[in-house]
C-alpha cells in the first residue's frame, strides 16, 4: 500500500556529478546502435508471462529476477523494438466527497481520469549494460516528468566454488532496482487512484523517488545470497526542473544517503521465496538558514513466497516491516515539530491467487503508526489530524483480468491490457476513526473503488 501513502516532497539539496553522468548515459544509449534492439519480451523471444507472474506487470518470475539481475542485457533479437507506451487510468468513488476537488478540472467525487502515459526505453545497450528509462505524462497534474530509472551493468564471475553475479545500478530511486515486490518501489498494489485520499505519513525511503539520483554495487552468490549497497544525492532545484519538477519536489538532501539491501532467496521447482532487509539513513535540510538537520534512519524487513506450479493455479504473498527512526532537530527549532525524537512504522502485507495467469483476486492489509506530533499532523480538513497522530489502518480488494501476455496471444507481446476493480477501506485514517481531521470527517468516508485499465504497447 506504500505507492497511495502520500508523496514526501522536500524542497532543497545539491546536484552535480551524478545528474550529469545520467543524462550522459541516456545520451549515450540513444545513440549507440544497439539501442535499436527491443524492450524486454521482444529482446529475449519470450512472452510476457516468462518475467511476469500474471501476463504482465510489476510482480516478477525467477526468470524474470535473473534477467534485471543480468542488466536486462539477455537475448539478442535482431527485429525487436526498445520502446514501450504505457497508458493508466479509470474511475475514482469515494464513500464520501471531499472536501475539494483533489486536483485541477475535477470535481470532489466520481472522477474518470487518465492517470499516466508513459514512454519507455528499456532494454539490451551491450552484451552487459542495460536500462529501463521512464517518462511520464500525469494526466491529473497535466505535467511531463521524468519517472523511474536504472541503467545498469552486470557480469557474472566464478569464485572458486561460489557462482557470482556482480553488478552496478544508476537509479533514481531507492528499491527501484531491487528484484523482488515486498520493498517499496514494486509493492502491492502496483496501480491506484491519483484522485484518492491517501494518509499522511510515509516512511521517507517511500518519497524520495524521482528527486535524488544514486548509484548501488550489488553481487548475488550462488543464486542464494543478494547484497547491495551504495549511495543517493538529491537534485538541485535546477536539475530538477531539467527533469520536469521543481522546488517543491526537492529532497532536501544533506550529503550522501547510504542505502543498503541484504536477501536470501530460494528458487525450486515450485516453491519460491526470500527473506531480507534494506535501509536508508539520510539527513535532510528543509531550513537552509538553520544549521541542524532533521536525521530519518530507516530499516525495513521483508519477505516474499511464490508458489508456481505448471497448471493453472499460483499463488504469491509478500509482507515488508520498515521502521523510521527520526531525529528532527532541525524541524524542532523552526516549530515544525513539537519533538526531537519521532517513530514511525509501517507494515504492509498482501496476497494473490491467480488463474491461467488471466485472473486473479487479491487482498493486502496496511499499517501505519507513529510518535504523535502537533506539529507534523496538525487539524486540516480531509489531510490533517485532530489528535496529532499519523497513526492509519486498512485493507485492499482487488480484481483483475489480464487477457494477453501469454504465449499464443493475440499480437505478442505488442498488445497488454489488464482491468480490475480494486476497494481500499479505511479502519483508522490520520488517528482516527471518527472526526480523524477535527472537521468532522470518518474514517471510512475515504474509502475508495477505484476501477481501472492498464494498457502497455
């Protein structure tokens, strides 16, 4: 449920080298020849269903975590094309209207939008070096912006007895390169509304994407082991209007971020699972006048399980702990936090069924809690809290249809369409139950049906 938690943007940092050294590597993918080979299923011969464990989307196969592992460089088909369009959108009801409408051109209740389009350029750059680049249009913010990527550069190695891959990431997001759907970046629920009400807190390694840039050493032994680690800047503010956002997007990043992630997989005929951690320890700036900083030391726990059989019926779940330790001297001398010392933790759990890899049901399950601060959560309408806690609770339903990505489908792998029909219920929103924002509004008034499509070409 990470992805409908609302967006932590911040408003000051640095850029520098590392902007540079991406925009240089778009550059110079674009003009290399091996560009001209394909995105991803036309690059390995395969359909989509081969990476993906429903026709197509986020959630990956072994195969599919061997290729981005690999630097999405396997396969060498000479007719295939590198670029993807995506296309995402529907329906937005919520039970109650709020109080506003939550964005420009749409009204307070029962909004059809098209949510995002987005170009790719993903795949094969050399026989080691590969990318997945995003663009994207919001349609409800009427913007383009640059969106995920993470170029990257793999080989494997022998050890004595130990089987290695090693690799290097540029990325623009923390977890965005990461192989598995129980970290931040590719978690349940994959696709939400843009209309709907989301809480307040997040854990900050669930914001940061898209307003710093970093780069990750990894190596995988023995297909066993996972290790990662490296570093994130944030974009200046005129880097990151060159990218299509602004000041209000800044991350305010003070220094370099470490970023870590540690996992134990086990792939069999079957059965498939992993455990692991991740974290990030960052210090933020928001007052360039002040100078203390406010310090976010975040660590997360997960696990994932896929059963996948050859027949019809398969089955995945995944769950991720991050707890946020916070130490906001900086926020505390401007007022903006009634405290020093903040906690805040999320648990996020989801489970899916799913049959012929054409349909399937879900469930997740979200929550938030944390220190109570005046100062962070205040009173607001529909956003704020009356009691001063980000604490929030709930679950999700969800439905789908995915007629395409299989192997004698209709058009492969040009044509992919998934729809469903997903409900978020709220049981505590901001801290609350009733009268959450001090103005009057439920809990349960935010919950949302959301019917959608998703559209890839």
């Amino acid at each position: 449920m990470a992805t409908r938690f609302s967006r932590r943007f911040f408003r000051r940092s640095t850029g520098g080298l590392l902007p540079r050294l991406a925009l240089g590597l778009a550059l110079l993918g674009a003009g290399a020849p091996a560009m001209a080979l394909p995105s991803f299923a036309t690059q390995t011969g395969m359909p989509c269903d081969r990476c993906h464990t429903i026709g197509f989307g986020p959630a990956l196969t072994p195969y599919g975590r061997q290729f981005k592992l690999n630097g999405y460089a396997w396969g060498d088909s000479p007719t295939a094309v590198p670029v993807a369009v995506m296309v995402q959108g529907g329906f937005t009801r919520t039970a109650a209207d709020q109080p506003e409408p939550p964005a420009e051109h749409y009204s307070s209740n029962e909004n059809a939008s098209l949510d995002q389009t987005s170009l790719f350029l993903a795949g094969r750059i050399s026989s080691h070096l590969g990318a997945f680049a995003q663009v994207t249009y919001s349609g409800t913010e009427r913007k383009v912006t640059w969106d995920n990527l993470d170029v990257r550069y793999a080989t494997p190695l022998s050890l004595g007895n130990y089987g290695l891959v090693v690799g290097v990431s540029l990325n623009n997001n923390p977890t965005v390169q990461d192989l598995w759907n129980s970290t931040p970046a590719w978690g349940f629920p994959y696709i939400s509304s843009a209309l709907a009400p989301g809480p307040a807190a997040a854990p900050l390694i669930t914001g940061l994407g898209q307003s710093v840039l970093g780069a990750t050493a990894y190596v995988m032994v023995n297909d066993r082991l996972y290790l990662e680690a490296g570093g994130y800047r944030g974009l200046s503010n005129r880097w990151l209007r060159n990218v299509g956002l602004d000041a209000d997007n800044n991350a305010n990043l003070d220094g370099v971020a470490p970023y870590w992630r540690a996992a134990w997989q086990f792939d069999g005929a079957v059965h498939h699972a992993s455990v692991g951690t991740f974290g990030l320890s960052a210090d933020l700036r928001p007052d360039p006048t002040v100078a203390a900083t406010d310090s976010y030391r975040d660590l997360g726990l997960d696990a994932t399980y896929q059963y996948a059989p050859p027949g019809a019926h398969q089955l995945a779940a995944n769950v991720a702990l991050t707890h946020e330790r916070r130490h906001l001297d900086s926020s505390f001398a401007t007022g903006a936090s009634d405290t020093v010392g903040n906690q805040l933790s999320f648990v996020n759990a989801d489970l899916t069924y799913a049959y012929a890899r054409t349909w399937s049901a879900a469930i997740g399950g979200f929550d938030m809690r944390g220190s109570s601060n005046g100062a962070l959560y205040a009173p607001a309408p529909l956003s704020g809290s009356a009691n001063g806690s980000p604490d929030s609770r709930g679950y999700t339903l969800q439905v789908e249809y995915i007629p395409f990505g299989k192997a004698d489908s209709f058009a492969r792998p040009w044509i992919n369409v998934r729809v469903g029909l997903q409900y978020v219920g709220y049981q505590k929103f901001n801290g609350g139950t009733t009268n959450y924002d001090g103005y009057g509004r439920n809990a349960g008034q935010n919950d949302t049906l959301f019917a959608y499509f998703w559209l890839i070409l």
